[in-house]
C-alpha cells in the first residue's frame, strides 16, 4: 500500500529524508495553497505536514476524506481545529522537543544582545556614528535572572547563565523543593521576582492564567534597572504595560521573539527603541527545522504503518472511543478536575481518584487521563492532552492512586479527586443524574448539589443573616446576573458555603467588594473550559 503525504509549508528536505526512503510513501510539495485550493486538493492524501503558515480549518478537514495524520512540524497548534480533527478521527501530532535547544539559546542571544545594547550599537556604528557613550552595558556577574516557567527551555536558559554567575529565583507551578535545590534555584512567586530580579525570562505556555501575566502591577514592583525576555508566547507580557513601563522609566529595556498579534511589523512594541525584536525566530535554526521534520516524518511512519503513537496532541476516535454511557463521566471527569485545580491554592504533589459504583467496574482508564488532563492544563495549557497527562503528571512530581469502590456512595455512579500540597488540600465529587446530567455533590467535607456552568463563585463564609443579600446586591450592582445558587452549612451560626453560577467572571475588583462583607471568608472564581455540548438523558 502507497501512503500519499502532502508538505504544504516549507520543510526541512533532510529531515524527511526518511519518509523519502521508505516505498510505502509518495511525498509531493505544495506550498502557499489557499484554503479553497486545499481544499480541493487534500482528499487525494493520507498525511498532511504543516509548520505555522497552513490554516487547517474544518473546512479542509471534513474534505480530507483519506487523511489520517495532520503532522505539525514544531510545538504550537494554534493553526489546526483540533476539535475539527477529533470529530473525524484525525490524528493531530507535533514535535514538542525539537526546538528545545534552538530556544534557549536564542534567550540567551536575546539577554545578551539587551544588556550590550548590541543592535543599537551596531545600528549606530553602520549608520556612521562613532558613539561609545550611548550604549553602555551591563554586566550579568552576580545578577539576579528570574525565570517564570521551569520546563526544558527554562531550565535550560537558566543553567546557561549561572555559568555567567547568575543567581536564579525561579517561578513554576509544580517546581518542588527538591528539585529547586538540586539545580542551586530559589524558588519565590511572581511578585517576588518581580521586586528582586535585574533579568526576567519568561517560559511559560499561554493560558488564562498566563495572560497578562506580566503585566502593570508586575512593573510597578520592578527594579528601575529590570531586563525583560519573552521567547516564549506573545500575549504573556501585556505590550501596553511593557511600552509605559519603558516610558515611565520603571523598567529599562525588553527583548521580544513574540508577539500579542503576529506579524507584528510596524507596531508600538517593534518601533520601541528600547525593545529589541526579532520575528519569531526561536525555533529557525537548521538543527532544529530539521530535528522536527525528523520526529514528525519518523512518526507519520510509525501511525500509518504501524498504527502506533507518541506526540499525538488529540485524542480521535481511532484511538480512545468511549461508548455513550461512557461519554457523560469521561466529561464529567474533566470538569472534575477543572474545579478541583482551580480550588487548590498550589499546585498539586498528590492527587487521589476514586470510581465508585457502577464506575467501578468499567474500564476507567480514559476517565483517569481525561481528570488529569483537567487539572494540568489549568497551568501547562494546550501542551497537555490525552495522550501525554500520566506521562506528564510523572515528569511533574506529581504522584497518583486509583481506587475503585464497588459501594455507591449514595449514587450509582460517582467520581472523586482529591488534590494535596502538603496542608492544602480538596475534595471533589461528582456523578451524572439521570436527566439532570453532571452535577457536583461534595467539596470537602461539604455535602453539595449543583450543576456545573461556565462561570461559577464558590464562597466561605458564616452563617449568619444577610449573607446572601449583600452578596446578590453587590453582584447586582456590578451587573453580574446570578444563575443559580446552592447554599449549605454544618450548623446554625458555623461555617457555610455559597455557590453561585454566574453569566459573566468577576474582576479582582469585584472580589474585594466580596471579600468587605463582615463574614465572608474566602471568594473563589472557577470558570470552566469544557462542559458537554448538549444535556442528555444519562442512562
């Protein structure tokens, strides 16, 4: 059998030497095809690989009658409907690791050229000016570098400069102790990066919770002297506070490989002359466009010959096909892990499942991946997925049990996680009613019933009169509609809990108007990702 593959961006020729190689595959180049000529074109083959100029809309993956690989030659995704490809079982793979090396050392190119203002420099001395005085540097000996997301580019970028005689504060969710200490980092928060740093370099996925995240506030805690890098994720740094940050003389200068909206020629941030640019250039190195043509050729081969998989970013149905009595709890399962995530202070070190009842007695395997998928993506993002989560809560510390309890708990089905970081920790449980589809039935110690929405508040607070009225007239008078609301206590006049559902997330704002209300203890803001496309009638 002949597998017919279509390169439709510009690929590494060496790097696909093996796909060259192989009889069983007839490659052809196509490249800058508009998405009606893709269209057109794509049902004739068995594979398509794309770097990040191919729009892989739905439109060309419902006409892709024969495909059953999309292959992204590089990490990000953004340029594929994954869902799209999901609902036709189309395998989506990338090649995370290829271009570990080729970003790091582009950080360190970029931390170096800004503390020698070497463009700027160049860019004098070519124009005809003799000027030392203009672009004097600083030395990075005994400098502090903040590093906010400890994966492989992080990691890797800091142990490059401590051999310069750097100190490292480092910021990750799931960085231990242990591990901050075997690599001679620091651990400390945002905020404490933000006040300590004379460097900070970014390496974080683009999240919720990411956005922004270095943004005014993180400025004004800065050192006047501060140096910001983001090789990592446009969108990350919020360029409007970045640009009054430099103007305002709160920080000193910026290097930026990426961008809120790319291309980004002729904007504020790339006419700055205090912010070095470059266009988006961490992974164009030839070692690494070859390195993931590498992976992704060796892979397609390994999918359409062999049908086995390693990078895949989605979960088709040729791989996991859950039945419909199975589907409910599979997306029951995230969004268990969704609010458990998003309600623990920290990250978790321990993380406990239990089935019950019915569950119990199935395959539950899928469940597993897709709650820990829930919990990871709260702060790793689009990087993690079915395929990858165990493998990734491993490399993250983070240890795991399964129990299976063929009691029913009070329900014929239930699903429970419990999330631990030493003295914090939360209890979730769920299970899916007939006809009232995924409800929430325990936090912690609290008996509760409440069907999951989108945005949700979930409140401590005494119990005592008024509670609910002066939380409902805030809201009101900050225009947030309340949806639902389940309130439960322990006993009269002792601890309580409030849920609401919500039409819109609040502010901080907000929260602290919350927060004013005489025994109100703690104001919690879930929002949920995933929740299932229609209700059913759960058998």
């Amino acid at each position: 059998m002949t597998y017919k593959v279509l390169v439709a961006d510009p690929i590494s020729e060496d790097g696909l030497q093996q796909l060259y190689l192989d009889n069983a595959f007839e490659v052809e180049h196509q490249t800058g095809l508009s998405e009606s000529e893709l269209i057109h074109t794509i049902s004739n083959y068995d594979a398509l690989i794309v770097r990040s100029q191919t729009q892989v809309t739905g439109a060309v993956l419902q006409a892709a009658t024969k495909l059953k690989v999309v292959a992204r030659a590089g990490v990000g995704v953004d340029n594929i409907d994954i869902d799209a490809a999901t609902k036709e079982g189309i395998i989506v793979i990338n090649a995370p690791d290829g271009n570990t090396i080729s970003a790091t050392e582009h950080s360190v190119a970029m931390l170096l050229s800004m503390a020698r203002n070497i463009p700027q420099a160049h860019a004098s001395l070519t124009n005809g000016e003799w000027d030392r005085k203009s672009f004097r540097g600083t030395e990075l000996y005994q400098k502090t570098l903040g590093v906010i997301g400890t994966g492989r580019i992080g990691i890797g970028v800091a142990k490059r400069m401590q051999s310069f005689g750097m100190r490292i504060l480092a910021f990750d969710p799931y960085l231990t102790e242990a591990q901050a200490n075997e690599l001679n980092f620091t651990r400390a928060s945002v905020e404490e990066i933000a006040e300590a740093a004379d460097f900070v370099t970014v390496h974080t996925p683009l999240t919720e919770k990411t956005r922004g995240l270095i943004n005014a506030d993180f400025f004004n805690r800065a050192k006047p002297n501060l140096h910001i890098i983001n090789v990592a994720r446009g969108g990350i740094i919020d360029e409007q506070a970045l640009i009054d940050a430099l103007n305002d003389g709160k920080i000193a200068s910026a290097a930026l490989d990426v961008f809120e909206h790319e291309p980004a020629a002729n904007t504020p941030v790339t006419q700055h002359p205090k912010i070095i640019v470059t266009p988006h250039l961490g992974a164009s190195t030839i070692e690494a466009q070859e390195k993931v043509a590498i992976s992704v050729a060796g892979e397609i081969i390994e999918i359409l010959k062999y049908q086995k998989v390693t990078h895949a970013v989605n979960a088709p149905k040729v791989i996991f096909n859950p039945s419909n009595e199975i589907q409910p709890f599979v997306d029951l399962a995230h969004i268990t892990g969704e609010i458990g995530i998003q309600l623990l202070p920290k990250a978790p070190r321990t993380m406990n499942i239990t089935y019950s009842g019915e569950l119990a007695l199935d395959d539950t395997s899928l469940m597993t991946r897709t709650l820990a998928k829930g919990v990871l993506q709260h702060d790793m993002g689009s990087h993690v997925n079915l395929i990858n989560a165990l493998m990734l809560l491993n490399e993250q510390n983070v240890t795991y049990t399964i129990e299976k309890n063929k009691n029913k708990q009070g329900f014929s089905n239930y699903i429970e996680v419990e999330l631990i970081n030493k003295d914090d920790r939360i209890k979730i449980g769920t299970t899916v009613l007939n006809g009232f589809g995924p409800r929430i039935v325990r936090i912690n110690d609290y008996a509760v019933d409440f069907k999951p929405e989108h945005y949700q508040l979930i409140i401590r607070h005494t119990d005592q009169p008024g509670m609910i009225g002066k939380t409902g007239q805030i809201l009101g008078e900050c225009d947030i509609n309340i949806a639902s609301m389940y309130v439960g206590r322990k006993q009269i006049g002792g601890r309580a809990m409030m849920i609401l559902s919500i039409d819109h997330p609040i502010n901080e704002a907000i929260q602290q108007q919350l927060l004013s209300i005489p025994g109100l203890k703690e104001v919690k803001s879930i929002t949920l990702q995933q929740l299932p496309d229609t209700e059913l009638e759960y058998e």
